[in-house]
C-alpha cells in the first residue's frame, strides 16, 4: 500500500505583487499541492488543490541551502507547471524551509520507488 506523506510547507519564487505558498503531500495515488495565491499576502484570496500522478513527473530534486533548501519539480507536460500561479520554464522551483529537509527527502523516495514499481 502506498505510503502518505504530508504537510510540508513551500513557497514559490515572487509572482509580482502577489505571494504564493501553500503545502505539498503525498497522498496514496496523488502528490498533492494546496496552493494559496494572495495580493500582498492578505487581500484577493485564492485557494487551488492541484492533483500530479507522480508518473507523470519526469524528475524532482532537492537542492540544499542554509536556511531555505529550493524543490524543483519537472513534469513530463507543463500541464502542473501552467496550473500553478506565475510562470515558469520547464521547472517548479519551490522554497522549503530547511527543517523539512527530512520529509522533502522521504517524499521523493517515495516518488522515485512508486516510479519503480509501475516500470515493473
């Protein structure tokens, strides 16, 4: 049975006036991202729960920082990458503080053994 991994915080790089954060999971067939897209951190409010198949990610990677380590996410199409507020190249580059190091790892060995298993 697949494992669920949850609750780790991000942010995304600046999108002009607006802020965007929210949390990623892992949920048994889904990673997940609720996204909360805010005009200066507190007006015009929106809220988005986007759904990835971990298939359908072509690579995810951690590169590690002092204090904030950067996630990037790169899918197969830019369908997630279009999804999310702002824009972006071929990457999600998300910002994760340092002390979700941990979980950021164990979310992606559990992408890459769920990415093995299906290969099987």
């Amino acid at each position: 049975m697949p494992r669920t991994i949850s609750g780790i915080p991000f942010q995304l790089p600046d999108v002009g006036l607006r802020e965007v954060s929210g949390r990623l999971y892992l949920d048994e067939d889904f990673l997940v991202f609720d996204v909360e897209d805010a005009l200066a951190g507190e007006f015009d409010k929106e809220v988005h729960v986007i759904k990835v198949d971990p298939a359908a990610l072509d690579a995810i990677r951690l590169e590690r920082g002092l204090v904030r380590d950067r996630l990037f996410i790169r899918p197969r199409k830019s369908d997630l990458l279009t999804a999310m507020p702002g824009k972006y190249g071929v990457e999600l580059p998300l910002k994760i503080w340092r002390k979700h190091r941990q979980t950021v790892l164990e979310l992606i060995e559990e992408i890459a053994r769920r990415g093995r298993e299906e290969a099987a």
